[in-house]
C-alpha cells in the first residue's frame, strides 16, 4: 500500500509575522499526529500556507517535521509554485530533508493551458525519486484538470496519486467508477472537501487529505476506520456530530477555521499569514461551540 492511502493529517506552519517558520511549534504538531496515528503528514499544504513561504522557510519545516517524527510517520510535502525549475528545486530540497513523497498543484498567475500542466509535472516528477500526487484544486488554482490530462500524467513515472475535489455534479460514487474505469485508475485516488471525506471513503476512495485531521487526528482517525470497514452507524454518528464544524468550513474557508481551532485546543498560539486575517472573536466562540459539539463523548 502506497503512502498516499488512508488519513492524509493536514497541518498548518506555524510562523511569525515575517513568516520565519515556527519549528518548535512545527515538531510539536507533527509529533502530535503521528503520536494519533495518522496514515501520513501533508506538510506545506494549502492548510500548511505553502505559498506564503519563502523556499529556505519551507525547507526549515521540513528539517523540523523530518527530525519531529523520526521515520515513524511518512511525510507528504507540498512543493506548488509558479515556476517549473523553482517547483523542481522544492522537490529536491524535500528530498534532501527526508520527505517520503510530494503533492504539487499547478500554481500560476498566467492560466495554463493543459499541455502546458502536464509538462510542468513531467518535469517535475522527474527530479526526484520520491514519489508525487498531483493537487486537483481548481477552487484555489483555478485550474481544471481535464481527463484527457489525468490519464496522460497517470503514466508518468513517480506519479503515484491524485487528489480529487468533490465532483461538480453526480456522485462520489459515480466519479471513482469513471477514474477507475481509465488509465486514472492504476493511481491512489484521495479525496479532499472534509465534509465529503465520510462518504468518498465508504464509497471506496484509497485515502482522505484532511484538514480535520491536522487539529483532530483521533476523530479523524475514528472516521477513517470506521468508513474503510464499512461501519455506517459510526460513520453516520460522527458525521452529525461534525455538521457544525463542516459549515464553518463552507463559510469561512478551512485555514481560517484551521487556525482557530488548534488555538482554542491549546495546540498553537500562531495566525495566518497577512493579508489572511485571524477569525473576529464571535466566529472564533463558534469554532469552540463547534469543537465542543464534535469531541463531546468521543474518545
């Protein structure tokens, strides 16, 4: 089984204002999931504010998370940026620390075009060994990956996984039987949208990329063994239990909801990056309410 199966724990970097990396607060997160027993660490996803981080910050969380973990949790690391040749070097530098695998979006200012994608990752998935999920998130990168395009990269060597958004229309169901059914379908298809995760699991999706799991990895450890076998009643309970929490993820955007929730539980004093602003106080009480909601009689 390949390291992009099973919960993918999202976690944020904390950094200062200057956006010098936190890397005590950095090792203290990480420890914290993989002491949870999350399946992998994405580390400088869009949750871990990749893109607001020079390439030497990146780097020191790395070295940090690396160390934090030991070995004992593989290590996923987001290497999107708008150039090919600074993307490729990201990829070195996570190699070089010790990562166990990447995850890259097609970043860009100017739009690509899908030729264009599939030559930025062709390039880039040959730089290193390390293996390498492309990041479909087309509500941030506002890039569409066509099927055409999928089934070209699912033959490029190191391209071992994708990261799938909830489809625009049918089921979840239904859009794994169509990857499968193609070319896509020799990859590890994760999904990503926590408020779908529960059902892209039971419908048999190889692994969630969660932000949940970055701030609560036994819950979302529960939710994942429960959805691989198949337990629909414990699925459904927790499901309820994190309505509350899923809408402030709708409202808000999940960094924001992220960065809330890890200061009420005590596990980060840190903000988000400028000219991402800190929840105001009274959506910071309903993340609490929401946390409350979710945790109560869970173990």
């Amino acid at each position: 089984m390949s390291i992009f199966h099973g919960l993918s724990a999202f976690p944020i970097t904390p950094a200062d204002v200057h956006g010098t990396v936190d890397v005590e607060g950095v090792a203290r997160l990480t420890a914290y999931l993989s002491a949870a027993g999350v399946d992998s660490i994405g580390l400088l996803g869009s949750t871990g504010t990749y893109a607001y981080l020079t390439r030497a910050e990146r780097r020191r969380a790395i070295a940090a998370a690396v160390e934090s973990v030991g070995g004992r949790t593989p290590l996923i690391v987001g290497i999107g940026t708008l150039r090919t040749d600074d993307a490729q070097a990201l990829a070195r530098d996570a190699e070089a620390e010790g990562a166990d695998g990447l995850l890259m979006a097609p970043v860009s200012y100017t739009p690509l075009t899908q030729e264009e994608a599939y030559q930025h990752y062709v390039a880039v998935a040959g730089a290193t060994g390390l293996k390498l999920c492309i990041y479909n998130n087309p509500s941030t990168t506002h890039f569409t990956f066509g099927t055409e395009l999928l089934e070209r990269l699912a033959g490029v060597p190191n391209i071992a996984a994708v990261k799938m958004p909830p489809p625009p229309e049918g089921t979840l169901a239904d859009e794994l039987s169509r990857l499968r059914a193609g070319p896509v379908g020799k990859l590890a298809i994760g999904c990503s949208g926590d408020w779908i995760a529960a059902e892209a699991l039971l419908a048999g999706y190889d692994g969630w990329f969660s932000v949940l799991g970055g701030f609560l990895p036994h819950l979302a450890r529960t939710l994942t063994t429960a959805a691989q076998n198949g337990d629909h009643a414990t699925v459904l309970h927790y499901s309820q239990k994190l309505r509350p929490l899923w809408a402030l993820f709708r409202a808000f955007g999940s960094l924001r909801v992220a960065y809330a929730a890890l200061n009420h539980l005590g596990l980060s004093e840190a903000t988000p990056p400028r000219p991402i602003l800190p929840l105001p106080e009274p959506d910071q009480q309903r993340v609490a309410e929401a946390l409350r909601a979710c945790c109560e009689n869970t173990p």
